[in-house]
C-alpha cells in the first residue's frame, strides 16, 4: 500500500471516529459502568463455581449446550467460560485504571491518528519527529513533520481541528504527548 493511500485511510479513520468524542460520556460515567460490569462478571463468576448438586447437574447440561469453538462441550465449556469471565475482570481493572489517568475523552481519536501517522511515516523512512526546541534546528523552523500536520489540519474542517492556531513548538509538544499516550491506550 502506498504512503498516500495510507495515510488517506488514517485520515478518513480520524473523520469517521471524530464524532465520539463530540457526544462520549464523562469518565465518572465511564468510571461507574466499568463498576457495574466488574460487579456482575464476578457475580456470574461466582454463580458458576458454586459446587451444591444442582449447580453441579446444570454446569454439565449448560457446558454441553454451550458452542465455544475449539473446546470440548461438557464440562470443558464451562471451564473456559469461567476463564473468559476471569480474563473479564482484570480487563475491568484495566479499564478502569486507564480512565483514572483520563480527563476526557477529548482528543482520543486525534491523538491516534497522529501515532498512526508517525508510525506510517517512520517505517516509510519519511520525517516524524516532531522537534519541540527551533533554536537547534539548522533552519530554525519547525519539524518537517510538525509542519506537515499543521497543514494537513487545515484541510479538516475548523470543527475536528485539534490544537489549531497555536505555536509550532506547542503542537510538537502535543504530537508527542500523543505518541507517549499511545501505551496508556494499548491502540
């Protein structure tokens, strides 16, 4: 895939994602979603390690019922339906853990797409630092990459701009706080 198709398809990712952040909840309300998930998971949890001769009669009946590809109907569905549930519940925490360190969900999707093109454009050996320091720099301009972003933003309608009008050096400044942010979203 050429450098420009892919970036056409970051960009239009961008533009199509863009709109869940104008109507996301507020991290409390994700916060407390989370809670209420974590909380029934575990209750399921605990509902099927019951070991009473009912409980017992019906995990054999519902594991033979149950259709997980791969594992054998009985007993063994049950059993990875117990490690999906556990596998649920640190997933939960971990969730939970990266809106506690979230204001919003605000700039989310921009900051994706920029990782992504960084990424696109480091492994296509084009320029994608993003210099934060203009004295350094022979010319004493920005980054090619933070110019290339500038511009690139106003093509987007003014609505989906993120960090527009500022100083060269404070949208370097956000392009890599957008690509240290990348390992809190696992995208």
């Amino acid at each position: 895939m050429s450098v420009k198709t892919a970036l056409t398809e970051i960009v239009q990712s961008y533009f199509n994602s863009h709109s869940i952040e104008t109507v996301a909840p507020s991290v409390d309300e994700a916060q407390d979603y989370i809670v209420e998930l974590k909380t029934r998971v575990l209750a399921l949890r605990e509902s099927l390690r019951r070991q009473g001769p009912t409980e017992k009669a019906v995990r054999l009946i519902w594991g033979r019922k149950s259709k997980i590809p791969g594992v054998e109907p009985g007993i063994p569905q049950m059993d990875m339906v117990e490690k999906i549930l556990t596998s649920q519940v640190r997933a939960a925490e971990q969730t939970r853990e990266y809106f506690a360190t979230s204001d919003s969900f605000e700039g989310d999707q921009w900051e994706l797409m920029i990782r992504d093109i960084r990424e696109l454009f480091r492994s296509s050996q084009l320029p994608h630092t993003a210099a934060q320091d203009t004295s350094k720099s022979k010319t004493g301009r920005s980054s090619k990459f933070v110019e290339f972003i500038e511009a690139l933003q106003k093509t987007f309608l003014p609505s989906i701009r993120r960090h527009d009008g500022i100083s060269a050096t404070s949208l370097a400044k956000q392009i890599n706080r957008a690509s240290r942010a990348g390992g809190k979203a696992g995208h």
